[in-house]
C-alpha cells in the first residue's frame, strides 16, 4: 500500500502528491494548529518571546504526517484482471450501458446499436467470456482491465479522475514475478495440496509425546558433545609435537618460507582444540544455559552471547593456546599465557579480530534462519521449551563449518599471524579482506534473516543498518591506524632473528614483552564486553521472572500469567550477575590449571640481567640491550 497522497484543492480538482504531503500542506496544517492553540497575548500588553513558537514549529516539523490513498474517496484503486463469469459480465453491462457499449464495440466487434437490448448484452457477454477463455494481445487485455476497474470504481462510489493506487494484490503478484519469472513447477501444478496446505497461512508445528524421540534428542545431543571432545583429544592427544616447546613455538627464521607454513599449520591445529574448549566451556555452559533458563531471544543470542562475547573468549583461548607466543609463555605459566591473552585485547589484532566476528556473523545469521527454521520443527525439537536445543545445534555445525572453511583462516592468518610474513607466500591482505567483508555486508542487509515478523534483534533493518555502520568505522579506524594489513616491518637485518632469542626457549619471543605490559587494559576490555553483551541479552530480550527461576530450581510455585515489572526485572538481575559470575570463573580455570606444562623452570636472566621485570614493564630500553625488542 502506498502511503500519503491525493487530496482535493479549492477548485475541487485532485492534485497528485509524492508519498509525503507536500511542504504548502504542513505549513497549512501546521498554521491551522497554531492559530488552535496558540495561547492568549502575554499580560501587559507585552509581546511574547519569539523563541517559544519557534521551538514548537519546530517540533510539529519533525513530526511525520500520512495521508493514505485508500481512505480518500477522491483516489482510484487499480484492481488486476478479475475472472467474471458471463453472468457477471452481464450485469456490469446493465448498470453501465454507455461504457459498456463503447467496450463491446471496441472488444468484440460491431455496432452500437447492436447492443441496446437486454438480450444482445447477455449474447455479448458470453462472446467476451468466451474471447478470455483464449490467448489475447497485451492491449486487449488492458481494455478488459480498464473495463473492469471502470466498474468497481464506480460501484465504489469513487469520484477521482487520475490519482490512482495499486491494489496490494498487484505488488504480491509483482514480487512473485520478480522473484519467479517462469511461474511455478509443473510438479506442483500436477500435484497442489500439499503445496496449499504448507502456505495456507501462519500455523503452528507440535508433534505427539514420544519417549525415545525425546531420548534420541538428548542422545543426538551428547552424541556432539562426545564427538567434540574425541576430536580434541586426538589432536591434544594425537598430535603431541604441537604441544612441545621446541617443536610447538620454535621461530627459525633461516628458512622464513618453511617456517611460516610450519606455524600456519600448528597455530591453526591449536587454534581447532581452543575453539573446542572454548565451545565445550563457555558454549556449553554460558550461551546454552542462557538460553535454556533465560527465556531470550535466540538470534540475538547468538550474536552477541554466542559470537561477540564467546567470540572473545575464543580470541583470548586463541592467543593463549594458538599462537606461538601465548603458547610459549603458557606453558611456563598459566598466568603468563592469560596475561599475554588479555594484553592482545588491547592491541590492533583485536580489532581486526572483531572484523571477522562481524564477517562470520554476516554468513551466520542467514544460515541460521534456514536451518534453524527447520529443525526447530521436527519431531523431538518442537515441544516446547527444547528452542535451545535446536539453537545449540544449529549454531554448533554453523562453527564446525565456517571455522574449517574460512574462519580459521581470516584468524591466523589476517587478525593475528604468527611469526613474520613471507613475501612468496603472504597472509590474507587487508585490502583483500576490506573487500570481502563489504561485499558479505550488502549480502546481509539485503537479505530477510528474521524468523518471525517484527522480531526484534540483529535481525531488524535499523539494527542492520546499525551493524553496517559500525564495521564501516572499524574498517575505517584500521586503516586510518593503518593496522588493517598484519605485515610487520622487521629490522634492518632483512628479519633474522638474532641466534640466542632462536633457540633460547626461556626467552619470549618478540612483541610479547609489548603485549603483556597491557594485560591490565585489555581485561577491563574484557570486563566491558562482557558486561554489555550479558547485559543487553538478558535486559532486552529476556522474558524470564524471579518467579519463574525459583520455579525451575527451588521447586516454588509456578509464575503467575501476568508478572509484575518488579518481578520481571529481579528475574533479569539474577540471571545477570549468576552469568557474570560463571563467566569469570571459566577465565579464572584457563588462568590458573596447566593443561600442559614445560616440565621445568624458566630461567629469569640472560647474560646475567633479569629480564622478566623489563619484560613486565615493557623497558624498552632494557629489552633492546637484551636482544629481546
């Protein structure tokens, strides 16, 4: 429907108007209400302030005003070809002879007077039904159309002359043929019920009570969980030299080509495991549980628990476990390799980190409507409160999947690379990655991802929008920074590292001095991050109560059908601060307990100077003398 319109002048003529009233009209209006509501003169024969009506034109001008074409009687509806059997035709012709006649001789051929009585109108009704039954030319058609909607408008009691609208069932009939300009199979032509009864209308999906489907969901779901955990273990288990401090975070920069595939391969391995146990812990056990007892909207969850916050979590694992250099000092100490973790939240590579967030997320939330619309109406996954289910294991294989393809990839090797680049065999640029993220956004905001009419969320167009604007500054802000690219100028040694730092294992390797001076900055990073991201989930999108949690886990009563404000926000702060609370304690396991360990102390000095309190306060000029900027 076409908003805003037509409207009759003092001549009593129809004037045709944009979507919007014109700017004549408001100031009219605008004039009318002010001279309504203007109040009396000031006391004393003063004169009033100039400032105050000016401040309320302003405030009626940003007020949006509508004016719709079918509610004025003035406008015409443009109706598409209706199929009138002969009798109908028949009647049209009896309460418009004069077009009619016009019509008839037009259409079909002969005289006016051909057509006077009653009886020569039924005969040429028949002859125009019969004429329709057949192929026709484009412009006998269109003299059928205007006949026709000659007679619903008059019927109508419709007085305009030119102002039309489009009927709505025009504009469903135009997208169809934009979208399916060879019309519709012939399978379903040949076979349409099933068809009819799957786009009847808006309906809703249950399945009977069914004990070992119900069975077969929980076990589907282990199933992943056991499956995840195997693949961890034959890569943590399996593939032993990734974990060992020569072979894992060796940097011999001799043969930089060798080495950089080297590192590619066992940074990404690494880099696999971390994001397992980043799903097996803060998967499982926040985003999950959130979803199962905070009532909340699934999509947005999934943004901004799922990929923003988890997505952060799996950064810090990343760094601690992935990379060359949090892997180095983490198996010196848990401690180290969490505070070089959180520093690198403070650097430039979680910026560019946060672009493939959004990029991954730009492929997520459109397969996420596909998929999850579906399973989430199978047998087992529709029964009421089993969404979480299906929202695990959407975005579960959704990882699996994207983190193999691509994910990986734009990680270790645009966001944060180890080692140094080789000219022959470079990582992903950032101009390459600039046009790729462009692109995936203007396929996100185009495309319908909501699952649900007015569904609130990252699915919403103006939060689109949003989300369009935002990665533009940050793609901005990295190149203005210019930190967009993640090649790093070596010194003038043309990038060899000096022998002692090659192959002294107790030595960090180089920038992790610089990153770990900033641990401090980056855990109020991350203290921020999550605090917003819990923070909008559970205050926005939660429909959980107080009373609802005390039902779930202290067995109370169950929640009245109308709770109060007070018990829906009481419900919100606990889910809150719980979550907050799990949420640290995750960090503080993967801080604290070495899953694996050098097996001996680090040795604190080199040429006799201690380095690790230069290291920690970032001296650069101590660092320098030591060989270890």
């Amino acid at each position: 429907m076409r908003a805003a319109t037509g409207f009759s002048t003092k001549e009593g003529k129809t004037s045709k108007l944009p979507a919007e009233l014109s700017m004549s009209s408001l100031v009219s209006d605008d004039a009318a209400a002010k001279k309504d509501t203007d109040p009396s003169p000031v006391p004393g024969g003063g004169k009033k302030p100039s400032g105050v009506g000016e401040v309320a034109n302003i405030s009626m001008a940003i007020t949006q005003k509508s004016r719709f074409y079918y509610m004025s009687s003035e406008s015409l509806a443009v109706h598409g070809l209706e199929n009138w059997t002969a009798e109908e035709w028949a009647k049209k012709f009896e309460r418009h002879p004069q077009a009619a006649t016009k019509f008839c001789v037009q259409f079909i051929g002969g005289d006016p007077q051909d057509f006077d009585e009653a009886h020569e109108r039924l005969d040429a009704a028949r002859q125009v039904k019969a004429r329709m039954d057949d192929s026709m030319e484009a412009g006998e058609w269109q003299q059928v159309v205007r006949f026709q909607n000659y007679c619903t408008q008059k019927e109508g009691g419709r007085q305009g002359n030119s102002d039309y609208y489009m009927e709505p069932s025009l504009f469903w009939n135009y997208q169809f043929d934009r979208d399916f300009p060879l019309g519709v199979e012939d399978r379903l032509v040949g076979e349409p019920w099933h068809f009819a009864v799957e786009h009847s209308g808006i309906r809703q999906v249950g399945h009977a009570a069914n004990s070992k489907i119900t069975a077969a969901v929980y076990l589907s779901v282990l199933g992943v969980i056991v499956f995840a955990i195997f693949y961890v273990m034959r890569l943590m288990v399996g593939k032993a030299e990734l974990w060992k401090l020569k072979e894992g975070t060796e940097q011999d920069k001799t043969n930089i080509g060798k080495m950089q595939d080297l590192i590619s391969d066992r940074t990404q391995d690494r880099g696999t495991v971390a994001s397992c146990l980043q799903s097996l812990s803060f998967s499982l056990m926040v985003n999950a549980l959130l979803d199962k007892y905070g009532r909340i909207d699934p999509s947005t969850s999934t943004v901004f628990i799922g990929m923003t916050l988890g997505g952060t979590f799996g950064f810090i694992m990343d760094n601690q476990l992935g990379s060359d250099e949090g892997f180095r000092e983490y198996l010196w100490a848990p401690t180290s390799g969490m505070k070089y973790a959180m520093g690198a939240l403070a650097t430039a590579r979680y910026g560019r980190y946060l672009i493939t967030i959004i990029f991954d997320m730009f492929f997520t939330v459109i397969l996420f409507k596909l998929l999850y619309s579906k399973l989430v109406r199978l047998a087992g996954f529709s029964t009421m409160g089993r969404e979480w289910i299906a929202n695990g294991m959407v975005s579960c294989f959704i990882s699996i999947i994207t983190y193999q393809v691509y994910a990986n990839m734009t990680r270790f090797e645009w966001a944060y690379p180890s080692g140094v680049e080789d000219t022959k065999n470079q990582w992903i640029s950032g101009q390459t990655m600039i046009l790729n993220v462009v692109i995936m956004n203007m396929v996100y905001l185009v495309t319908e991802t909501r699952v649900k009419v007015g569904e609130k969320g990252i699915n919403d167009p103006p939060v689109k929008v949003g989300v369009t604007m935002i990665t533009y500054l940050g793609l901005f802000l990295l190149q203005d920074y210019k930190v967009i690219d993640p090649s790093v100028n070596d010194d003038a040694s043309g990038g060899k590292q000096e022998p002692l730092n090659h192959t002294d294992y107790h030595l960090p390797l180089p920038r992790v001095c610089e990153t770990v001076a900033r641990w401090s900055q980056g855990a109020g990073v991350f203290t921020v991050i999550a605090t917003l991201c819990l923070g909008f989930v559970i205050f926005v999108t939660s429909k959980q109560t107080l009373s609802g949690l005390k039902h779930i886990f202290c067995r109370g009563p169950p929640p009245p059908d109308s709770p109060t404000r007070a018990d829906y926000m009481l419900g919100k702060m606990v889910l809150f601060v719980c979550f907050l609370v799990l949420t640290g304690a995750i960090m503080l396991f993967f801080a604290t307990v070495p899953l694996y360990s050098a097996g001996e102390a680090r040795r604190p000095t080199i040429g006799g100077r201690d380095w690790v309190d230069a290291c920690m306060s970032n001296d650069v000029v101590a660092l320098e003398e030591m060989g270890l900027s």
